[in-house]
C-alpha cells in the first residue's frame, strides 16, 4: 500500500512504476543455513566430479574475452540428438524461468487473460502480471488432481477475464506433485484452441511427457531444465521445444548471449555422458516411493501422491511450527502453507536416503 501512495508523489522513486508491479508480490526465498537441504526440490546428489573436470578442461580451452557463440548451435544439435525434436525447434535460457518468461514475453500482451492452475509454481503468475495480463485462476479439484474439465471451461472463455490466449501447465505440479496425463493433455489441446505452455521441470522423475503431442499441436510448446534431475542447478539452464516457426518468434524475446559458456559446456559434457546421471535417478526415484509411504504412516500426516521428486504434505499442527521444529533439527523443508488451499501444507523434497532417515524421525517427534 504504502509503495502505491508512493507512486502518486511525483518525487517518489516509485512514481511511474506499473500498477501491476507495484500490487505483485515479490518471489523471495529466505537463505536459511541448513545440513539438511530439503526446500528447493534439487538434487541432493551432486553433478558427477569428474565430468566436473572434464567440463573445467574443456573451458579452460576457451578465450573468456570473447562472447559465446550468437547461436548456442552445438547445445541445440545436442538436445536435438537427445530428445529427438528438430534443432530449430530448440532454445537454451537461463534457466528454464528464462525461457517460461521470453514464452510469456511473445504470447502476452496488456490485457491478455493467461490461465493458470492454482497452486502451482509461482513464477508463471509473476511474470504474466508483469506483463499486463489478465491472470485466470484455474483451481485444483479434489486430491489437487488437474481438473481438466475446468481448464477448459475457463480456458474457452467461461470466466470473467474471457478466453484465454495461453495456458499454462506443469507437470508433474510443484508444490503438489499432481500430474497431467496424455488423456488429459490431449483433450485441453483439442478443445481449447490457444496456446499451451507445459512446463516439465520434473519430468524426468517419472511423469508423462507431451513430448509425443508437440507433433501433432503446434501450439504446444514444452520447457525443460537441467537444474534438477541433472543436478546443474548452479549453473542455470533450461530448454525449450515448439515448433519451428514459434521458436524463432519467442527467440526474439530472449537477451542475446542468454546463456554463458561455462554452462553451455557442462550442458553438453552431462548430454554426452548421460547415462551417468540415472543411477541418481533411479535412486531418487525408488527413495521416492520408501518416503512417500513412510510419511502416510506418521500420525497425522498426508503425503499426496506424487510425480515429481518432492511431496506435498500435510500437517496436524501448524505448518510453520512443525517447519521450525525441523529446523532446529538442521532440517530445512519449504512451507508453502501461505499458498491457495496449502494452509496445513509443507513442501519436502526427496533427500539422499539418510536424509530421508533423518527427516522422518525429526517429523515423527515435530507432529507428535
Ligand atoms: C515448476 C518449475 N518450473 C521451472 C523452475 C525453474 O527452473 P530453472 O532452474 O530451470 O529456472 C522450477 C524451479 O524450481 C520449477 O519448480
């Protein structure tokens, strides 16, 4: 409030910023310390040590003085190889939040109404508000299943914002862990004609991809990153597949030299040793389903089901006291109670399993 009376005083620093900015709340994360890294769904196994040497020996080789390539043209051929969709069809970010946001930046304009579930990653709303549009919230229905019924209904033009010119979905959903289905997908393209912007952050944990469907709707386009499943979260990097056509629009939206060299090579360096990174995985996965049952057996607690690599739980006593109570342990996990519907809510990603270990007794003793 006090920031919106400040842009009415013509001397403020404030004075001319765009409403919209001004009413945003800002996406913050405390930097808490803990041993125990619980809150950012990353990776709690690090990138292997010595492709970490051979991404250094292979950049030391480069001239720092010098931009990267205009085009990030051997990354792109790479990703081409890995997922198999046409190089043209590729853009690498900053992250994948670069390239959610140069999507946004090419399909939104003052006033355009965007839809988007609710709860889901908070990014999407920020950046669409950002940018002037009208932001159609798209409910979870029960068990925070998608329901895709109402996506439709909401996206088609059956709510006071209007049709949509985009919607967008993650699969499977932060903070929830729901996911999406061919079905599902296949029906919101059918009967909605707009675009459809999947964001498969976590797909690699074990969701469906609508990787199949790019092919045959060209107004779906899919973001990816390596921040998680591949452990490169430091390095910032993402990927975008849509059609041709589409991506070279949306490049147009992206700074020029987006993405710096040192990260280009360690995406390609992970690319070629790509089997590396499945044991992981497959770790995460397999600790996945241990933990997920694990938490539904602690008085009180609600796990629900997941496709990503973190769950949505719910607490028996307040949220935040039970995200204190863990982090005097050294545990640190992400209350999302503040979020729509998640007022009895914690956000726990999957650990290593002694990680694992550790929060459950710590939880155990927190709820008891
Ligand atoms: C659903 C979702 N999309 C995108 C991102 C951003 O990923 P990146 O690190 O690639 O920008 C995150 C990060 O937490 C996420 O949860």
């Amino acid at each position: 409030m006090e920031a919106i009376d400040d842009a009415i005083d013509k001397n403020s620093p404030l004075a001319g910023v765009k409403p919209q900015v001004l009413n945003v709340p800002a996406y913050t994360l405390h930097a808490y310390e803990a041993d125990i890294k619980l809150n950012q769904n990353e990776n709690p196994f690090d990138f292997p040590g010595d492709l970490k040497d051979e991404v250094f020996r292979r950049f030391r080789e480069y001239p720092w003085s010098r931009y990267p390539d205009f085009v990030p043209d051997s990354l792109r051929q790479a990703l081409s190889k890995f997922t198999g969709w046409p190089k043209d069809g590729i853009l690498v970010g900053n992250g994948s939040n670069e390239l959610l946001q140069s999507v946004l930046m090419t399909l939104v304009s003052d006033g355009t109404p965007v839809a988007i579930p609710v709860p889901t990653f908070t990014v999407y709303r920020l950046i669409a508000t950002v940018l002037g549009a009208r932001v159609i919230d798209i409910p979870l229905g029960a068990d925070m299943a998608y329901d895709i019924d109402a996506i439709i209904e909401k996206a088609r033009g059956g709510s006071k914002e209007g049709r949509a010119g985009i919607v967008v979905i993650n699969n499977p959903n932060n903070p929830t862990g729901s996911a999406i289905d061919e079905a599902g997908l296949r029906r919101v393209l059918d009967e909605y004609d707009g675009f459809v912007l999947l964001d498969e952050a976590y797909y690699e944990f074990g969701g469906y991809t609508g990787f199949e469907l790019l092919k045959e709707f060209p107004r779906l386009i899919i973001t990816r990153t390596f921040s998680k499943a591949m452990g490169m979260a430091s390095l910032r990097l993402g990927y975008m597949m849509a059609h041709p056509r589409l991506a070279e629009q949306v490049s147009k939206a992206k700074l020029p030299y987006n993405v710096n060299q040192f990260s280009l090579v360690a995406a390609e360096t992970a690319l070629e040793h790509i089997e590396r990174f499945q044991p992981a995985i497959a770790t995460l996965k397999a600790e996945k389903e241990k933990l997920g049952k694990a938490l539904g057996e602690v008085p009180g607690v609600r796990a629900y089901p997941s496709r990503a690599n973190f769950f949505l739980v719910e607490v028996p006593r307040e949220p935040h006291a039970v995200f204190e109570a863990l982090y005097a342990k050294g545990i640190l996990v992400r209350d999302v109670s503040h979020y729509p519907t998640l007022g009895k809510c914690l956000r726990i990603s999957v650990g290593t399993p002694r990680e694992n270990e550790r929060l459950l007794q710590a939880l155990r003793e927190a709820v008891r």
